[in-house]
C-alpha cells in the first residue's frame, strides 16, 4: 500500500513547522536587536540551518524513522542518559514551542474582533488551535500530510504577495548598511531566529510514512529550508524597507500586518493577520505531529513512562494528547515572554548533539566528516553568542534555561535508576 507522506507533503510539514513563529512571531523580537540587518541575522541563522540539515538528510536516509533526531542520538551515543537527556530535552522544546505558536495564533486571531472584546478570546482561541489539530493529527499521517499542503500552499502565497509588491513600496534609505547596529547585535539576532528554523527536523520524524525516505527525505530537508530562507529574507526586507523600526518595534506583535498597510491598506493589514493563522496553524501542526511522534519514540525506547506508548481506540497514542494537554497549560497559563531565546538555545544544543552524534556515523551514512564539523561548530558558536547575550540582557532567561537543561538530565537520571526499561533503536534494518 502507498503511504501517506510524498515529497511535497513532507516539504509542506518542514515549511509549516518553520514559517510559523520565525516571521511572525520573532521578527519583532529580533528588530529590536538586529535593526535594519534583520534579514541578515535569517540568511546566517538560515546557513547554520543548512549545515545540520547535511547531516540531517544523510542520517535520515539511512535510519528512516518516526523518531527522527530521537533515533539519530541513539545510533550515535547509544542507550545512555546522554542520548535520553537530549531526547526529553526536544520533546519539551517542542512543547514551548507549540506554545508559542498556540499564543501567536491567538494574538492574530483578536485582531479580527470588535475593538474592545473579552481578553478571555486570546485563551480560547489558543486552546481551541491546539484541539483541533490534535484531532487533524489523531486522524493519521496522510490526514497532516494533506492538510499541511494545503496551509502552506495559502499562506506561502499570501507572503509572496506581500514580499513581491512591497518590494516596489521600500525606501532604500531604511536599508542603508550605515543605520545598521554593531555586528555583534547581527549575530545576537540570528540566535534568536534561529528558532524559525528548527522546524527542518520535524521531517525525519515523517521517515516512516514515506515510500521512499533515502531519496524523498533529503530532498525535503534541502527544499524546505532554502523555500524558508527565501521567503524570511523578502519578508524582512520588506517590513524593515516599508517601515522605521521605532514603528515596527511599536507593532512588533503584529509588525507584519502593520508593515503591509503603507501600500495594501486596511485590506493589506487584514491579509497579513489571515496569512499569520494559516502560519501558525500550519506550524501548530506540523509541529505537534513531529512532537507527538518523538514522545512515543521515546516510549518505544524506554525513555518515558508507558503511558506515552499506550494505544488509544487503536489509532493513536496516548502521548498525543499528552502532549497536547501540556501545550495547552503553558499557552494558557505562562508568561511566554523569552521562549524564542529558550526555544532557539535548546534546538541548537540538540542539532549540536545531532552533529557530534553523526560523527560517530559518518562512515555508515557517506557523509563529509568535515562537513558533520563544521555543522556542530556553528550550531556552538550560536548557541554560545545566544547564551552571552541572555546573560548580559535577560539573566532570569538563562537561569530558566539552565533550570530546564539541568531538570532534563536529572530527571532522566532518576528515570533510568528507578525503572528497568532501557534505550533502543528503533530502525534495525541494514
């Protein structure tokens, strides 16, 4: 029988995953920071991007599953606490994600009611988003591969709009390299977008439902990231072009419908909102099909309780909803505030440990072993430049961060001391 995911589906997941919080949720974030070089801080988070997709692509193509980069730890590291420290490690990245997503979603559908309406909607709607693609995603594979292309395929197409014909509105004197900040702050940037990047990963957690991962998931990753790069860098020249960044720092919560109405209008600020629910929804589902299915990897390898391997009416796992419930919490009841530099230090150290952990494996993948280096060194090197600045601006951040990190491997520990069950692989063949 055919499966569900084919190389436009899986392009849709990584595209969704990606272009959700990356531009309309961190760009305001990240013009504060980067100024008028925005974009620069997405074309140099977008190539360190790149180099953890190389080894990525060649790990998914010989270790096909629905684990991801959950199987990829394990194969390199083996069964320890190391690899199952990291595998919690991203399973929980993935649920402030969502949550950011969930929030992000929320903020943009209040800009559709009267002025004045119920705060009480921005937790509806939050809770509701969640709900409805954890039915999407109960439903099976084929169901988020369908509905993904068909999310992405919109919103991809309003942003080219918007991109396309505000080009022609830019003032060039907006993007003149003398109003730039100082490089550091360029760099600063591209650690926090990097965030709207890690969505690439959520790809190989897809490898099970392909027909054919060794060609299809690498093309994916490939396609997904450059069509993300791409469109982050039109977007943000825009919205940096078309506005001084005292307003876009004003509106930086919905700076892309602000930057739309010089030339598009009220209509302009409306479409832009409109493409903000597809990209958040798209990401929300993408994302919580990658997320579910890391929790029930990890289940399958002894790295969380049972109750994320248990079936439910035969369908799905308890770990999907889980997942969702926990989401839904943290959308609801927590200052997101800071989850972007969180968010992005977290998925650097798991890429890292992705790279470091196919160094182990490169003569079974054919991989560039200088490649696999250079790919880890830059994923440190951010990571290290994030980590400097949140101490220096946000040391409360960074004692959550490391609260969570710390949290992560000593909660795995006890795990591992009180229970018998033992990290697997979960792909054997080959």
């Amino acid at each position: 029988m055919k499966k569900g995911i084919g190389l436009w589906s899986a392009v849709s997941i990584g595209v969704g995953g990606m272009i959700g919080a990356g531009i309309f949720s961190i760009l305001g974030v990240a013009t504060q920071i980067a100024g008028n070089a925005v974009y620069l801080s997405f074309i140099i988070a977008g190539f360190v991007a790149l180099l953890s997709t190389y080894s990525y692509a060649k790990l998914g193509a010989r270790y096909p599953s629905a684990g991801g980069p959950v199987e990829f730890l394990i194969k390199g590291f083996g069964g320890g606490v190391f690899s199952g420290g990291f595998n919690i490690l991203l399973w929980i990245g993935y649920i402030f994600a969502l949550s950011l997503y969930a929030r992000a979603f929320a903020s943009y559908a209040m800009t559709f009611l009267p002025a004045g309406s119920s705060g009480l909607w921005l937790y509806i709607f939050a809770t509701g988003i969640v709900v409805l693609f954890t039915i999407v995603n109960f439903v099976g594979a084929k169901a988020v591969g369908s509905s993904e292309t068909l999310i992405v395929a919109i919103k991809v197409g309003i942003l080219l709009l918007f991109a396309l014909i505000g080009l022609f509105f830019i003032n060039p004197s907006h993007l003149s390299p003398s109003l730039w900040p100082l490089g550091s702050n360029i760099l600063f940037g591209a650690g926090i977008v990097f965030l709207g990047y890690e969505g690439f990963g959520l790809i190989t957690n897809a490898a099970e439902d392909m027909d054919n991962p060794g060609k299809t998931l690498p093309r994916a990753l490939y396609l997904s990231v450059f069509i993300t790069m791409i469109i982050y860098v039109l977007v943000s020249v825009v919205v940096v072009g078309s506005l001084k960044i005292p307003s876009i720092l004003a509106a930086k919560d919905y700076a892309l419908a602000e930057a739309a109405r010089p030339f598009l209008g009220l209509i302009g600020f409306k479409l832009m909102a409109l493409a903000a629910l597809f990209s958040t929804a798209s990401a929300i589902n993408a994302t919580l099909y990658g997320g579910a299915n890391v929790s029930y990897t990890i289940a399958k390898d002894g790295g969380l309780p049972k109750v994320f391997d248990r079936k439910l009416w035969g369908k799905s796992t308890e770990g999907l909803f889980i997942t969702s419930g926990l989401v839904i919490l943290l959308a609801n009841f927590l200052d997101l505030g800071g989850i972007a530099m969180i968010g992005s230090a977290a998925f650097l150290l798991i890429y890292a440990a992705v790279n470091l952990a196919h160094m182990n494996l490169y003569k079974q993948t054919g991989a560039n072993v200088y490649i696999i280096i250079l790919a880890a060194f830059s994923c440190l090197v951010a990571l290290g430049i994030l980590i400097y600045y949140t101490a220096v601006y946000s040391q409360m951040t960074l004692i959550v961060l490391l609260m969570i990190i710390t949290a992560t491997f000593v909660g795995e520990w006890a795990y591992r001391k009180y229970s018998l069950r033992v990290l697997r692989a979960r792909y054997v063949k080959g």
